[in-house]
C-alpha cells in the first residue's frame, strides 16, 4: 500500500463522513415531503466514483456504470427491508440496542445477498440496467406509499453522536477505494452503491423516535432516487472526456437539476 493510496483514503475517510453526515442531517431537520430527494441526492455515489476514478481510471468507472444501477435499486429497497424487520423485530425485541442491531444486521444482510446475486451476471448493458432499476424502485414505491400519520420531532445531537454518523459513514466511502484498489474497480463500484447515507439516518431515527416514526422521512425515497441514476449515467458519459474532476462537477450540476425538479414536482401536487 503506498503513501499516496493511504492518503486518498484518508481524504476519502474524512471527506466522504462528513459530507454524507451533512445531507444525513439536513433530511432529519426538514419536512418529510424533502426528506427522501435529500438523502437520495448522490452522495456516497459522487465520493465512490471520484476516488475509483482517481485511483484507478475515469475510463474504468464509466465502463462499470452499467453494472451498478440494479444493485443501486437494491439500495433504494434498503429502508423497505429495514422498516418492515423493526417493525416485526418489535413484536417481540423490547431492548432497544438490540432491537436496532437486528434491524440493521438482517437488511445489510439481505442487501448484501441481493447485490451478491446482481452482480455475478455483471449486466453491463446500460438499457437492462436502467429497466432493472426502474422495477426495483417501483417496488420500494409500493411498500413505501402508505400513509404518513406523523413526522418524526427534530432532535439535538451531541458532538459524539455527530462524530460517530460521520466516522461511520466514512469508514463506508474508504472501504468502496479500497475495494477498487484490492480486489477490483466492479466490486468498488458496487460497494459505492451501499447505503451508507440511509443506514445512519434509519439507526437514528429508530433509536429517538422509534421504528413507528421511520416511515416519514424514506417515503420519497424512490422518487428522489432518481437524481442517483442521473449522475451515473453522467458520469458514464463525461468521465472519459473531461476527466473525473471536471466530469463530477458536471455531474454533480446534472443531479442538482433533477432534485431541484423533483422538490418543485412534489411542491406542486402537494
């Protein structure tokens, strides 16, 4: 391992935490209506693909984008698993910790098994990709639709509990390079898929408000995912022509676009 791989993977670590723990934050303190375009922006995608790229070609990511966007649909029925387990999981786990280690642990594992499956194919057709994602999200809608009675109370963080969602999250985007470093750039690519953004909103939402309460602010998770695709698909396109730093600008703006359009579609069938 040489000194400059260690050191993208700490920017990676450092960046990656604080800037997922952000969006994490802004989703929680707004309405539930914003919450799911919010957390479904790019984020652990963006730093996943930039630092695959830096690490290994802008080339090489625009060539596995294909590959990724099933097990990024998997991703978007991450809270679907997690929400429908916590609320099984509390007909008879009263201890809280362990009530959200069983949630977490079983959705990861389905996650994992799911993605495992997806990419033995390594589907690398974009149009089968895209369908396969659209199914997938059209799943989550489904489960996901059910009425809002209640949105979770903003709550107050200590410095530690702030540290940890970042520290957690990060530890997510430095194991995606390593991945594209060790084993190969497909499997880092998946790995930029996790839903490490999702994962620490679900644990805290739970472990305040209760598994009752999680259901509000993943509600427009689906639709909001839809600026995700937009940027791989960008990036897919842009990367092996303007490099990946100018290629994740550009992408970035392309994403912003959509979620700016999602939010105005919602406000205006509210």
């Amino acid at each position: 391992m040489n000194s400059i791989f260690i050191i993208q993977l700490i920017v990676s670590f450092f960046v990656g935490g604080s800037f997922v723990a952000m969006l994490t934050f802004l989703a929680e303190k707004t309405t539930s209506r914003l919450s799911g375009i919010i957390l479904s922006f790019p984020s652990t995608v963006v730093l996943g693909f930039f630092f695959l790229a830096w690490t290994q070609s802008p080339e090489e990511v625009a060539r596995i984008v294909p590959a990724t966007l099933i097990p990024m649909g998997i991703t978007i029925l991450f809270p679907v698993f997690y929400v429908y387990i916590a609320r099984f999981g509390s007909l008879f786990i009263k201890q809280r910790l362990l009530h959200i280690l069983f949630s977490f642990s079983i959705s990861v594992s389905i996650w994992l098994l799911l993605a495992l499956f997806v990419t033995e194919y390594k589907l690398s057709n974009l149009l089968y990709g895209i369908m396969g994602y659209l199914v997938l999200i059209l799943i989550a809608y489904f489960f996901l639709r059910k009425p809002v009675t209640q949105q979770p109370q903003s709550h107050s963080y200590s410095v530690w509990q702030i540290i940890g969602r970042a520290v957690f999250i990060g530890f997510i985007i430095a194991l995606v390079v390593y991945f594209g470093e060790f084993v190969n750039t497909f499997w880092g690519g998946v790995f930029a898929m996790f839903p490490a953004a999702f994962s620490s909103s679900l644990i805290l939402i739970h472990w305040y408000h209760g598994p009752k309460n999680l259901l509000a602010i993943f509600k427009q998770i689906p639709l909001g995912s839809l600026s995700i695709v937009v940027y791989a698909i960008v990036v897919m396109f842009v990367f092996p022509v303007a490099g990946f730093i100018w290629g994740t600008l550009i992408a970035l703006a392309a994403s912003l676009i959509t979620s700016a359009l999602l939010s105005e579609f919602l406000r205006q069938t509210k």
